[in-house]
C-alpha cells in the first residue's frame, strides 16, 4: 500500500472524492517490498544483482531493486498454479465481480497511483492519470466480457454432434516496458484473468513501483492468492519466466530485439506469444487537411510522454504545398510545450526515463544534425530553474526539419520528443515511402477527403491507422503491430483468443461405426 511506503507527504487538499494527498518531487524514498506473491509483498531470497531505481524528476535514487533469482520465480509460480485451479473453475460473472471491484478500488487510488508513476516514470501527472484511466476501463471491459466466453454447438450426421469449449491457457507470464508501467500491467492482465488464467507480471527494473500496486488491489478485490503475482528483475529474470515450463503463455511489450529473443525462448515450449514491439510510425499530412487539427495530432504524435511511445508517429511527411505553414505552427506550439516538474498541473513534459536513455535521444538530434537535418526548435538538454531538479533528465522537444528518407532520425525508433518532418507530393509517392519500413505498429492520416483517406489507410501497412488523429487507444479496439512491431493484439475482444484455447468436444449418439 502506498500508505506504507515512506511517503514525505508535502501537502494535502481537499477534492471532491476526499482529502487526496499529495507528494512533491524529490520528497518520495521507497523502501518496502516490490514483489508480490501469495497474497502480500515479498523480498527476493537473492541478495546479489541489486540495482538503483530512480526518480527521473531529480535525478535521486528513489529505491534499490533487488532482482527474483529461480527460487522466488518458482515460489511465485507455485502460488499462480494453485489460484488458477480455483480461479478458472468460478463461473465468468464470479471472475467479472472481482475485477469489477478492483476497477472501483483504482479510481478511488487514482490520484495516489498516478503520483507513484509520475515519481517513478518522469511522465506529466495530467497524463499519468489518463494511465489509470485507462488501466481501470482496461478492467471493466473485460470484467464485461468475462462472462460472454463461450464455445459453439456444431450438429453432426445422426443426432451426434460436437461442442467447443473456451478454455484458459494457465499461468501467463507479462513482462513490461517502462514507458506506461501501471497500464501495461492491466492491458496484460485485465483480459488474462477474465478469461481464467493467472499472471506472473515482471516490470521493466526501469519502472518497478506500480506494478505491485495493482497486485495489492486485485488481491484487496478478493482475487484467491497467487492470482496476480509481481516478480522484480531484468532480463535473468525476465528468462526465467519464459522458460518456465508451467508458464502457459508470455505476453511481452518492449524493444524488437528482446522480443525475438522472448520469442525464441517461447518456441523451445511451444507457447504462444504476444509481442508488442516498437515503431517507427508515419503520419501522413495532406494539403487538404484542416491545418489547426493536423498540427494538434502531429503534437500527440510526437510528445506525450516525452516522446516514449511505441506508437509515435515520428515521420511526419507534409505536402509540399502547406509545409511553410505547418512547420511555422508545429515550432511555434512545440517552443510553447511547458517542461518541468511532472508532479506540477501546468508541466506538459515531464522527465525522460533515465540519464543513459536521455543521452542516447539527444545523440540522435546531433546525428541528424550531421546527416543535414535542420534543427528547428529543441533536441538539448533542459536544465529546471528549481534547483531540486537540476539533475532530472529533461530535454527540450525537437523538431526537424529537411529530413529525407535516408537519415538516421527518420530509420531509427528514437524514443523520444523528436519530430522528423518530411516533404512529399503525389499520395503514391507518400504511400510507398511511409511503408518502406520493417516495423508496422501505427500509421496516421490528416486529409477532408473521405475517399482519399480510406485509399491511404487500406495500404498502409500498420496495425493501428488513424484517420484525423492519432495515439488514440480506446480499450474496445485491438491494438498491436503488422510486421516486426509485434504478433498478437491487446484490448478489444479479439484478445480473449490469446488468452484462452479451444478445446473440441465430439459426441457420439450411435454406435461407433468401426473399418476393423
Ligand atoms: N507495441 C507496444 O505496445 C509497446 C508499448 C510500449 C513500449 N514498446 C517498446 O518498448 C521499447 C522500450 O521499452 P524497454 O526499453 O523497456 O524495452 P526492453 O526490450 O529493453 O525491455 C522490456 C522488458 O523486457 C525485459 N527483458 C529484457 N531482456 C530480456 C530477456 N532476454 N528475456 C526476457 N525479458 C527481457 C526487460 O527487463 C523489460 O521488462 C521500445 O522499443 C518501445 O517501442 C512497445
Ligand atoms: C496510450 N498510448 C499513448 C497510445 C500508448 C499506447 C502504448 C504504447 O506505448
């Protein structure tokens, strides 16, 4: 419970649901427990590999990470195993009352959540609480579908006839990225347990705080021990999961190369995998389009999160005919972009992650300097004039322009607040270009043409397309990547068929019709 961690608690105030407290940046020492298994928090039996975890606002160590070693990985699927035998055996509505209550338990801790992700994340509080939001909707949706699961009746010559059954895999393994920690953990875990399995979550080591907030509050919600369980560590952790033979199923958000790597290890066991990887997403700004409303979604494009977004649509290719005045505007309101203290209403952009992860951002800026882009505004680092966070890793948002095809900033997933403005012509052109890439997760369109717009979507080749908008994630609709941005699809219904099996039941109502 946040309550017990060592919270300086700066100042309170009074909200319509209550007194919400409230901490500052610089003010939060973490020191209980990280994991959780068997119902409450758990210390790893490791006590080698122990790594700083930081607050991205200051620069302080907020905790110290102590990574689950094989012996705590077995307890913690142990544990998953017995709740999955009396969790897949309850009745789909049963399922959805638990989960429903854990979606009311994390909108009266909204508050308290999104601050713990905002200290532990760097991300603005305005967006970490969108977070939440979308990790508790995440819940209630599936809590609804929960009870929908059903097989098929197929009638058979002769009376016989044959049934299928919806079934759960078992225990699932979810190992997350550090860009949206809380979220993350219910996209994976929302329609894992609606469909009757456990879950075994490792968060990035990055981000280890709320991850095990959510544990608390499914177990708090009356989930049966060890249904949702958080073990802490890197990628020996992370191995260990996914060999793991009572791991049914690993369900993975990150970078490319670890996903080959999950995707490897999975095969050794023949396990399904959801893979939700990375882009390099183009965002395709017509001369038609309205010019107000193309500038906005290339910001929501580019910056939300300081840019770490899997989704970002990074390539903003603009006709020709109105780059002048896009640029013009797109500097203009990115100069504007208030960046600071993330605990703070009015800060936009927060933090990035960590100090390797902002130098390697703003080596991409000088790359693409040296490649020839121009840097428009932004791309150096952002030094707050509040001297506690003198030595957060803010930088200022970028956008470059006279980018071509060629460069590295237009190749390569940045992840970060840089916007690589491209020009184009004719609408094939445009097509062919945005789809020279390997990756697929996201592609976006601005234009008022109707006809055009579904022409530019069908060959697009991306798994989320928008049309006049972008990095939108409603929980009712599929999310995930064509090509190597991943295998498999979050939220939406189809989801539940990467959470469960089909078992085949025939039923014989004659005699057995035998060749022998
Ligand atoms: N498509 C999506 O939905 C989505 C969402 C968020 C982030 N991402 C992608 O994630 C990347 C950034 O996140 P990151 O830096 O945390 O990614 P990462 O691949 O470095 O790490 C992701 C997770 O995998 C674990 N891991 C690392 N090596 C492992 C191994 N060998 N075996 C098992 N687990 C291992 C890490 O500990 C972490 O929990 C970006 O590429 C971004 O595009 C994708
Ligand atoms: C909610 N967003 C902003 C679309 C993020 C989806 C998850 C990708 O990083």
């Amino acid at each position: 419970m946040l309550q017990r961690l060592s919270v300086a608690l700066h100042r309170c105030r009074a909200s319509s649901l209550g007194l919400v407290r409230w901490v500052s940046s610089g003010s939060v020492n973490i020191s209980e427990q990280l994991n959780f298994w068997a119902g409450e928090r758990r210390s790893s039996t490791q006590k080698s590999n122990v790594e700083n975890v930081y607050e991205p606002a200051t620069g302080r160590v907020l905790c110290q990470l102590h990574e689950c070693g094989p012996e705590d990985v077995n307890e913690a699927v142990n544990n998953a195993k017995s709740a999955f035998n009396c969790w897949s055996k309850m009745s789909g509505l049963e399922r959805a009352r638990i989960l429903i209550e854990a979606a009311h338990i994390i909108e009266n801790r909204r508050e308290e959540i999104a601050q713990m992700e905002v200290v532990n994340n760097g991300k603005s509080i305005t967006e970490a609480r969108l977070d939440v939001d979308s990790a508790r909707l995440c819940i209630e949706y599936y809590a609804g579908l929960a009870s929908t699961l059903s097989g098929q009746h197929v009638q058979l010559p002769g009376g016989s006839f044959a049934y299928t059954r919806r079934e759960p895999l078992g225990v699932c393994a979810g190992i997350g990225a550090w860009n949206y920690p809380f979220q993350i953990a219910a996209w994976k875990s929302a329609p894992a347990l609606a469909c009757g399995n456990a879950m075994i979550f490792k968060p990035s080591p990055v981000t280890p705080v709320t991850a095990v907030l959510l544990a608390e509050i499914y177990a708090q919600a009356g989930a049966p021990q060890g249904l949702f369980n958080i073990v802490q560590g890197g990628q020996e952790t992370g191995r260990l999961l996914c060999q793991h033979s009572d791991i049914a199923k690993v369900s993975f958000t990150g970078s490319v190369p670890t996903g080959k790597k999950i995707m490897e290890m999975a095969s050794q066991g023949v396990k399904p995998v959801t893979l939700e990887l990375g882009g390099k997403s183009p965002l395709l700004i017509f001369n038609d389009c309205g010019l107000e409303n193309a500038v906005r979604g290339a910001l929501m494009a580019n910056f939300l999160s300081q840019g770490q977004v899997c989704s970002n649509g990074t390539r903003v290719f603009v006709h020709k005919d109105i780059l002048p005045e896009f640029v013009e505007e797109v500097v203009k309101r990115t100069k504007l972009i208030e960046i600071g203290d993330p605990l703070l209403e009015t800060t936009r952009m927060g933090a990035l992650v960590n100090r390797p992860h902002l130098n390697k951002v703003l080596s991409y800026v000088n790359q693409a300097k040296k490649e020839g882009a121009n840097v428009l505004c932004g791309g150096e680092v952002f030094v707050p004039s509040d001297p506690k966070l003198k030595d957060g890793y803010y930088m200022t948002p970028c956008v470059l322009g006279i980018c071509t095809d060629e460069m590295t900033c237009v190749k390569e997933e940045i992840f970060g607040p840089v916007m690589s403005v491209l020009s184009f012509e004719t609408e094939e052109e445009v097509l062919h270009r945005a789809n020279d890439t390997n990756l697929g997760l996201a592609a976006g369109v601005f234009t008022r043409d109707v006809r055009r717009a579904h022409r530019i979507v069908e060959h697009l080749k991306a798994g989320s397309c928008f049309i006049n908008n972008y990095n939108i994630t409603p929980v009712e609709v599929p999310f995930g990547g064509f090509k190597m941005s991943g295998i498999g699809r979050e939220n939406g219904q189809v989801t539940i068929e990467y959470y469960s099996q089909l078992k085949t039941v025939f039923v014989e109502m004659g005699d057995v019709d035998s060749l022998f």
